[in-house]
C-alpha cells in the first residue's frame, strides 16, 4: 500500500467520521429544542391546605445571586401568602418569606 492511498483512506475516514458527528449534534440540538418546548408545557397545580403543598431539593451552590423564575396564578389576587421557604439541613433553617401582595405575575381568565 502506497503513502497516497492511505493518507486518502484516512482522509475519508476523518470525513465521514465529521459527517456523522455533525448529524449526531444536530439530532442532539433538536431533542433539546424538543425537551425545552415540552418542559415549557408542563402545568402544575397546587392547593394549599395550611401545610406544605411542594417540596423540592435542589443541588444549591454558593453564588453570587441566584434567579428564580415562578409563573403562578392565584384565585385571590389581594391575599397575603407565603409562597416557598428555603432551608439548609447543615446549620439554623433560613426563612424567606416572599410578601405577595398586588406585584404578582397573574393570569386572569376572563
């Protein structure tokens, strides 16, 4: 086998190796659009009875800042409520109590 025809042997194998990468990162890129449109649909519904209505955990890390992003819609737009408490399990629980009062993000069904 001459040095030519490797190095085209080669050659072609990096392309179509190129080829199939580029194809898997596009089916990769349209599952995530797919998964984002379908995470963007998925409604939750609570009903708050006086005790916890939700719990979630998630992997906190020390920042700067964080960004929640809530969109809920209430049946009493002028009630006071508490809408989520964060706790640390290693030292005193911290509270945050989240003042609700006219600045809520409502949907309103007419």
């Amino acid at each position: 086998m001459n040095l030519t025809r490797f190095l085209d042997e080669q050659k072609d194998r990096v392309n179509q190796a190129g080829i199939e990468v580029s194809h898997n990162l596009l089916e990769l890129k349209e599952k995530i659009r797919q998964a984002r449109q379908l995470a963007k649909s998925i409604k939750l519904s609570l009903h708050h009875t006086g005790s916890c209505a939700r719990r979630y955990e998630a992997d906190l890390k020390t920042s700067m800042s964080n960004t929640i992003l809530l969109h809920f819609k209430t049946t009493e737009p002028n009630k006071d409520m508490l809408l989520f408490m964060l706790h640390n399990k290693n030292t005193v629980s911290i509270y945050i109590y989240i003042y609700i009062y006219i600045y809520i993000y409502m949907i309103v069904e007419g």
